[in-house]
C-alpha cells in the first residue's frame, strides 16, 4: 500500500489549477444510462471512483470511450444488466445512483445494499422511500435492494433529511416520469445544480434545482449532450488550507468561489488573507490561525467534507476551536491521529474542542477516509519534520495527483510506493 511522505513546514507558495468536482463526475456519468445516445463528459476528474463508477457502467451495458479532445463520451445503447454487485457497491456507495436510472429507463433494477462506511451509517431510506412514491415496488433480498416499476408517475414527496445522492437519484428516476414530480426538502448542493444541467442538456424540463423544491415535469425520452463539469470546490478548499496552514500563498484557478463562501468565511476568521475573482482564489496564512468555531451543514452551510481539513487548520490556532459535525456520526477519526502529531482535540459527542497548539510534529499515521487523509497531509505540511500518512488509497479516491499539485507549491512530499 503506497503512502506519502512529507517533510513540513515549507510555506506553500505559486498557482495551481483545480480539478472536476469528483461528486458531480460520478452522478454525470451515472445519468448517460437514462439515454441510448452518446453523453460526451468534457472534463473528468483522474481518480479512483472515477474508474469504479465507468467499471460498473460497463457492466451495465456502456460503451465509453476519448474523443479527440480528451472528452470522455459514454453510451448506453442498450442495458445489459441490471445488477450493482456488492463487491463494487461496497468499495464505492456512490454505486447506488445507479438505480433511479436503471428504472426509469427499464423498469429493473438490482443493487447492492450499500453498509456503513468509516463516517456513519448512511442509510439509504429516503432514496428507497421515493422511489416508492413514484411507483417502484421495492424488496430487500440477501442484501441486495431488488426493484422493479412500470413508468414512473410523477408525485410531490418530501424528503425527511437532506440527502444528496438522494435528490440525485430521485431526480434522475423522475425525469422519465409521466407527469410532475415535486421533491421537497431537496439538496441544494452545487453537484445537484450540475446534475439538473446535465440531464436539461438531455431534454429533460427541471425548475428549482439549487433550491429546496425541484420540479421535474417528465418527458418520455432524453438524448445526448455535451456537459462540462463544475470545478471540485472540496479539492479548492484544501487547497485554500495548505496555503493557510503553512502561512503561505495559494492561488487556486479554474475553481468556482461561488459555490465556497461557507469555507471562506471560516478561512477569513481564522485570519486568512483572502482575494477573491470570478474563477480563483488567493489565500495567503496568517502567522498563526485564530481559533474559530464552525457548524457542518447541508449547502450552503459549510461543508463536512471541508471539517477534517479545517479541523487540522484549527488545531493550530492561538485559542479554542468548536468543530461541530451535523452531517455524519461519526466523522471524527482524524481527531485521535491529528494528537498524535501534537494537536490536542478532545471529543465531546458531535462536538470536536479544538485547543489550539503552537505546532504539531511529524509522526507516522494512518488515513481512515478521504477527507480524514486530506487533513492530515495537511497537518504533515505544517508540521515540525517527517509525516508519513500510510493508506493513501483513500485520498486517491477523490483527490487528483494531489502530491503533484502540492509539490507545485513548494511542498516536500512523495509518494512511496
Ligand atoms: N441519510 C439518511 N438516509 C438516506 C440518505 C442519507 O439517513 O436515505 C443521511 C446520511 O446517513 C447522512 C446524511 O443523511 O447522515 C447526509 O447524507 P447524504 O445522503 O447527503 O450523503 P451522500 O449523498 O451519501 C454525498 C457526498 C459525500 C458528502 C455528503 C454530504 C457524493 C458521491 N458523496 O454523500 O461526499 O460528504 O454528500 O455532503 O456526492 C466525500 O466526497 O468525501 C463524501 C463523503
């Protein structure tokens, strides 16, 4: 298992451009399933579920090929399965967006049952429960959710939580649906917003998305497009943080600060220097962070994704830090790893108290998820010597050539295979 060795406290320095959003990729591909046209992605992200979801496109029955522009073009001219099969489910949850499409397009559909992973349960009732509500009749089966519908029929369902794959599958399943469908309490996330463009390019007739209420007025049949992918604002923002937390001077191009002012805010309390344009963002350190407290919630709140990464920022701040998670149970095992580089973090339930100390010390630690990994390459940055983070087949799974990029700044870090 190949891991990263950094030698910190270089003050990161220079431009580095971000990448596609990894969370708007995955859906965008998964949509090419609703049509037996070509879907040509522009931009995709180089990266671990990248290839997984393309994997399990392929058994579906995808072609996928390059264009000459690099583009990435996929088509579904006819579905050949209609099975996810657990060992790809549970190597990639995402995997599961896969069923609204599956049967809006062919009635049939079977999954595996996704488990919890390293940051909670996550369940996924609401997805099941409306596509219940537009028609399916769904069973659980040795693991596997087994559905099968007629056309779907359009309705207005309210979601109980926030849910993001949720809105998105929901979402894909109604396009093809007779009639309206309203989903309340949607996700308002920037990688929904994306989604809805996608599959209008396609045909299909959305209002609302990015809003709390999505109408989606059914149409029979969707065709190919052509769709760029937002920039990945979770890839920008760490970024954001390895200049701050090294007091230096980040440039990040190609990104969308729109969709980051959550995470600005936070960076800006903590006494970053911030400069913002229409598609970057200069962040410049402060000598040593202020403490500051941040909440987790749904878009545009700040994002959970971004709390381990901030969380390492903090635990160097000149005070005490509250990192509240709201999103995930259990989202906190890069607290313990971050003390054993020094940081003092004591857990109290969701709440994370984050004494701020004057600098952590290179040590060996392992990544437990994507994000968890981020921070503590992070925490390696600033550092006093040697970090080695082992597993990082977890950053890979959502973080493009991350070493390249950091490196680019001035980073000393390696990959050791
Ligand atoms: N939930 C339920 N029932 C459901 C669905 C969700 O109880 O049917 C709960 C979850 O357990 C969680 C909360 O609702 O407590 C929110 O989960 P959500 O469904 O929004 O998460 P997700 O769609 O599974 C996506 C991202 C995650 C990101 C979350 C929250 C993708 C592929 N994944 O997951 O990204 O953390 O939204 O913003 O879009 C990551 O990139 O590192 C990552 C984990």
């Amino acid at each position: 298992m190949a891991s990263l060795e950094i030698e910190g406290g270089v003050r990161l320095k220079g431009q580095v451009p971000s990448s596609p959003a990894k969370n708007a990729a995955l859906p965008a591909l998964v949509a090419s399933l609703l049509t037996a046209e070509p879907v040509v992605l522009e931009n995709l992200p180089a990266l671990a579920d990248v290839r997984t979801i393309s994997q399990l496109l392929e058994r579906l029955g995808a072609e996928l090929s390059q264009e000459p522009d690099g583009a990435t073009r996929v088509q579904v001219r006819q579905v050949k399965s209609h099975e996810a099969p657990y060992e790809l489910v549970s190597t990639m949850r995402a995997s599961v967006l896969v069923l609204g499409p599956l049967l809006a397009r062919t009635g049939l559909a079977r999954v595996a049952l996704p488990g919890g992973c390293a940051i909670g349960l996550r369940p996924i009732d609401q997805h099941l429960k409306g596509l219940k509500r537009l028609g399916a009749d769904i069973g659980i089966q040795n693991g596997y959710v087994e559905a099968r519908s007629s056309r779907f029929k359009g309705c207005r369902m309210t979601l109980d939580l926030v849910t993001v794959t949720g809105t998105e599958n929901l979402m894909m399943a109604a396009v093809l649906a007779e009639g309206t469908t309203v989903i309340e309490n949607a996700a308002r996330e920037p990688e929904v917003v994306d989604l809805a463009r996608l599959l209008e390019a396609m045909g299909a007739r959305i209002e609302g998305a990015g809003t709390e209420r999505i109408e989606i007025l059914g149409v029979p049949e969707l065709g190919g497009c052509r769709h760029r992918v937002i920039p990945d604002r979770i890839e920008t923002g760490t970024l954001l943080v390895a200049g701050a937390i090294t007091g230096g001077d980040v440039t990040v191009t190609n990104a969308a600060p729109r969709n980051l002012s959550a995470l600005l805010a936070k960076l800006e309390e903590a006494g970053a220097l911030l400069e913002v344009g229409e598609d970057w963002v200069r962040c410049r350190g402060p000598e040593r962070p202020s403490p500051t407290d941040v909440i987790t919630s749904p878009f545009p709140g700040f994002p959970t994704d971004m709390q381990a990464q901030v969380m390492s920022l903090l635990g160097l701040a000149d005070g005490l830090s509250r990192i509240t998670e709201t999103i995930f149970e259990n989202r906190f095992m890069h607290a313990a790893e971050l003390n054993r580089m020094g940081a003092r973090i004591e857990i109290d339930g969701a709440t994370a108290l984050v004494q701020g100390v004057s600098h952590y010390q290179g040590a060996p630690v392992m990544a437990t998820d994507l994000r968890a990994s981020a921070s503590l390459v992070l925490a390696g940055l600033a550092a006093k010597g040697r970090t080695e983070v082992s597993r990082v087949y977890h950053l890979d799974r959502g973080y493009e050539r991350l070493e390249a990029k950091l490196q680019a700044l001035g980073a000393r870090i390696r990959r050791i295979p």
